[in-house]
C-alpha cells in the first residue's frame, strides 16, 4: 500500500485498489491479466510499491513468473490516469526501495547478492546513464508506436477506408529534443497472427532533418530508441510521407 496525494493505493489478490474516503477499483484494461497471470504466487509477499510524484507514477514491484526476487514493475500513471509495464528493464529488478521524500532522488536496492548477502543500493531518477562505481554506460530507452495501415485507416483516418493495400513508407520527418544520435526502426507483418519483420536501423542525429527509406508492410509500426551515453529525448510532433504499396499479400 502506498499514500498518494492523501489517496492509499494497493494491488488486490485479483484487481488494483484505491481509497479516498471509500475502497475503489482502479480501472485497468491495459494489464490487468498480465500482471496477475504472470505474478509468481509463491513469493506474492515481495511485491511492493513507491511513488515517483514528479513524473505522477506509482509503481508495483512483482517477481515475474519463475523468479524469486522482483524483476519486472507495473505502474499507474494517476496524471495521466493510464496503465504501462516496466518490460522488465534493469530498474525494475528492485526488492526494496524509499520515494523521494526524505532523499531527493529515490533509492531502491537491487536483487543481485554482491557477496555476504549484500546488495547495491541505486538512486533513481537522476541522470540518463547507468552509474555503477566509477562505470557509466548506456541506459536503453525506445517507444513503438501503435499499428498503421491502409487497411484499417491511416495516420490521418481513423475508420477503415476498404483498401487492402501494403502501407509504402518513403520518408520519416523526426522532431525530437535529443541528445545524441538516435535509431528508427521500421517493424511490420502482413497479418495479426504473423511474425514481424524488422528493417535494419536508420540511425539519425539532432539535426537530421528527414530519413528516407523505401519499407512497405501490410501493418506497420515504428520504434525509435536511444541507446547511447548520455543519450536523452522528448518527442514533438513526427510527420510520415506514406502512400498505398503493393496490392497482393504475402507469406513470411
């Protein structure tokens, strides 16, 4: 359980809860089953919660499947009233941590015994890079965007306009504030059930201004991802040149 704003949050055996002068369900349609379908049961009491205020987060720490120790986290965003996971990122392998409140930064210990049954200690929410010691190195950060496709309507279009056209992608505009070179993959599949095919990177830098390429794909997603020393991002507003492709399917 975990006070947020004068409001007390806590995951239940089977649904997230809250209490502001009654008990709430906390809606989630995001991932509900994912997080209770893949909770290891045997070591439930370990899971536990901290807050990050500055970025309206209240994040629940679970061992995941097999594991012992916590290795994945689940977060409520209360700003944004919206659900994400962690995928299981170094920073959410955590078994106990403080909020900023005390400290200025959150501190969290890690799950890997260093010897003696000691653990590292971590500071959160400061920096861009993973600081061990005197070692910095690079902390992953990507974002795949949802799927888009002449099928069932383009960027621009919500409904299906009844094409069954391949999704021809020639440019991709970026408009990030970022620091240090970045990539764009292009990430497709020609049908739900179908595995994805990935393009290689197109590595672009702050002052790229458009990324030409010739990828079709039938639904087709976007990752960028930064993954360099003190690499950092904010996303604008990125513009797509796409038209209708090929009219046939095909079988990966």
């Amino acid at each position: 359980m975990i006070e947020y704003d004068g409001i007390y949050y806590w995951c239940g055996v089977d649904r997230f809860l809250m209490y502001n002068g009654v008990v709430q369900e906390i809606p989630n349609d995001m991932n509900q089953n994912w997080f209770f379908d893949n909770l290891n049961y045997n070591q439930r009491q370990k899971v536990w919660a901290w807050k990050v205020p500055r970025f309206g987060e209240i994040w629940w720490f679970y061992p995941r499947g097999a594991a012992t120790e916590c290795t994945d986290a689940i977060i409520y965003n209360v700003r944004e009233k919206t659900w994400y996971d962690a995928g299981q990122a170094v920073g959410a392998q955590r078994s106990s941590g403080y909020f900023s409140n005390v400290f200025r930064f959150p501190v969290a210990g890690g799950t890997e015994d260093i010897g003696g049954g000691y653990v590292k200690l971590w500071q959160h929410e400061v920096g861009v890079n993973v600081v061990d010691g005197a070692a910095a190195s690079a902390l992953q950060s990507y974002f795949v965007t949802h799927d888009l496709s002449l099928v069932t309507g383009n960027p621009a279009q919500e409904s299906p306009i009844g094409d069954n056209f391949w999704t021809h992608l020639e440019r991709v505009e970026p408009d990030f504030l970022q620091v240090g070179d970045m990539n764009c993959y292009v990430i497709g599949r020609p049908y739900a059930q179908a595995p994805d095919v990935t393009s290689s990177a197109y590595q672009f830098s702050p002052t790229t201004t458009k990324i030409d390429m010739r990828e079709q794909r039938r639904e087709i997603r976007l990752q960028f991802e930064s993954n360099i020393i003190d690499g950092n991002y904010q996303m604008g507003r990125i513009l797509l040149s796409v038209d209708a492709g090929d009219v046939r399917g095909y079988t990966p």
